[in-house]
C-alpha cells in the first residue's frame, strides 16, 4: 500500500516524500507538470509521479489515484509571491482537503484512510477551548480579512474537524500545526503538544521543516503514535 502526498514539490512534501521512501514505503505525489522536484525521483522504482495539478483533478480522478492507498498526505501551501498569497485559488488547500476526501469516500475503503494534513500554529483547534488573548484575536481578525492563506488553512482543518469529523468510516485525520518554519539539515528534538504552548503572533517558535516530515511520516507509519493523535491537531516545535 502506497502512502499518496500533495504538496510533494514543496519544501516540506519533499523532506517528507524523501523520508518515506528512505524508509522503504511506496509512495505516490501529484505534482503540478512544472513543479520542481528532485531528478533521481523519477528513477526510484516505489515512487510514482501524477504530473496532474490538483485544482484541475475531478473527484473520480482522484479516486482512481488513491484507490490502492492506505495513508495520505498534504503539505500544500499557497507560494509565497504575491499571485501566489492574493491570486487564485484562493482557497487551494481547502478545496484539495474537501476533494481528496470526496475521493476517498468514493472507495468507499475496508479500512479508513489515515489522512496527514500540515497547517500552522497560528490556527485553533476550535474542538478545545484553546485560550487566545484579546490581542492576538485582533491580529488573527486582521489576517482573516487580509491574508487569504490564513483563512485557507484554517477552513481546511475546520472542514476535517466540523464535516469529516471523529466517526467517518472512510477518513481519520490529524492535522499536524508548525510554527515558524525553519531549514535545517537533520531532524532534532522536537516536542508534540496537544494545543499551542506560546503565541503563534507574539511569542512564536520555531519547528524545521525536516521535523515536521518527520513528524507526519512517524503518523503515516505508525500505528500507536496515530491512535494517539487521530482527530487532533498536534503542535510542534523544536525544542
Ligand atoms: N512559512 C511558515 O513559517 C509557516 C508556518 C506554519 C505553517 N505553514 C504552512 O505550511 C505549509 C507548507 O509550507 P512549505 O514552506 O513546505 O510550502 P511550500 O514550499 O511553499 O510548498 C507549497 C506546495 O504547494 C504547491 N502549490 C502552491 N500553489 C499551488 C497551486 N496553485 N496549485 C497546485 N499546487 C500548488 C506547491 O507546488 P509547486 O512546487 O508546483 O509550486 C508546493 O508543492 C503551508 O500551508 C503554510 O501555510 C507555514
């Protein structure tokens, strides 16, 4: 069984595609055809690559792609350019979340697929009563009206946690929320946590992309992390 990842040309899809296969798994991505992905990808012989971009994918499509996988992920995120932050799809990981799972249900699957999704501190997991101080309230509002992506991810978890929910006999889900994304060379410390520990706006920390793959890989592949954080929104910093 194949683990399927979207956002795979990104720079935390990639450390994740690479952790993965490093680890034996077969792997599936769909990748934009212009996407920029590793050269010695195409010669790995548990990787398979869709040159299809997600925004122009049908549901049955999609089906047919993650008919035969077990786990998915995705690290999608909107570039950081300006057409990228303002332009369209403006809702690009919202739609792919609500898409994949409307695939997923089509299987109609024995066992439900185990869905990975990467997000940010900065959003709340609205399942607990995470305490926001009246200062961050007002710049998450700000964000809202003014930084499309934020609102992105946040409807993307709302959707697994309001519409996919914790019974689904197609999908479990955790939503897996860094805060500022740093680069670094080898996986490190990190600690999990079942809400935000510090400001994501006034007092923000910092997680490694190469932590986060991690992070997700350990979910998709083991079965006692995952019952543990199914249905969640674990927060990850380095420490
Ligand atoms: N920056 C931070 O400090 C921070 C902190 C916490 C959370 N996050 C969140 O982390 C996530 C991923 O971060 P990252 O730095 O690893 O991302 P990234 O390197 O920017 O990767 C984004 C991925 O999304 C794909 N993508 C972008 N626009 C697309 C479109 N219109 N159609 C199809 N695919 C598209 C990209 O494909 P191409 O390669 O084809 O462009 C790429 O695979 C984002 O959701 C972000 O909000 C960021």
């Amino acid at each position: 069984m194949a683990t399927l990842i979207f956002g795979a040309s990104g720079e935390t899809g990639k450390l994740l595609t690479e952790q993965l296969l490093a680890s034996g798994r077969k792997v599936k991505i769909i990748v934009r055809p212009v996407s920029n992905i590793p050269e010695n990808w195409s010669r790995n012989e548990n990787l398979t690559i869709i040159k299809r971009s997600i925004t122009e994918i049908s549901s049955d499509e999609l089906a047919g792609y993650i008919s035969n996988c077990q786990t998915a992920a995705c690290c999608l995120g909107h570039n950081l350019t300006l057409k990228g932050v303002f332009g369209k799809p403006k809702r690009l990981v919202t739609d792919s979340v609500k898409l994949i799972c409307e695939a997923i249900q089509k299987n109609s699957p024995s066992v439900p697929v185990r869905f990975v999704l990467m997000n940010t501190a900065g959003n709340s997991n609205r399942d607990l009563n995470e305490p926001v101080s009246f200062g961050q309230k007002i710049v998450i509002g700000l964000l809202r009206l003014f930084l499309p992506p934020h609102t992105d991810n946040e409807m993307a978890a709302d959707y697994l946690r309001e519409n996919i929910g914790q019974k689904n006999p197609c999908i479990e889900w955790a939503v897996v929320r860094p805060d500022n994304l740093t680069n670094e060379e080898r996986v490190s410390e990190y600690s999990i946590n079942k809400s935000p520990t510090r400001s994501a706006i006034f007092n923000a920390g910092k997680t490694s992309r190469i932590n986060v793959a991690h992070f997700m890989a350990a979910l998709i592949t083991d079965d006692e992390l995952w019952k543990k954080w199914k249905g969640q929104m674990p927060v990850i910093y380095n420490v």
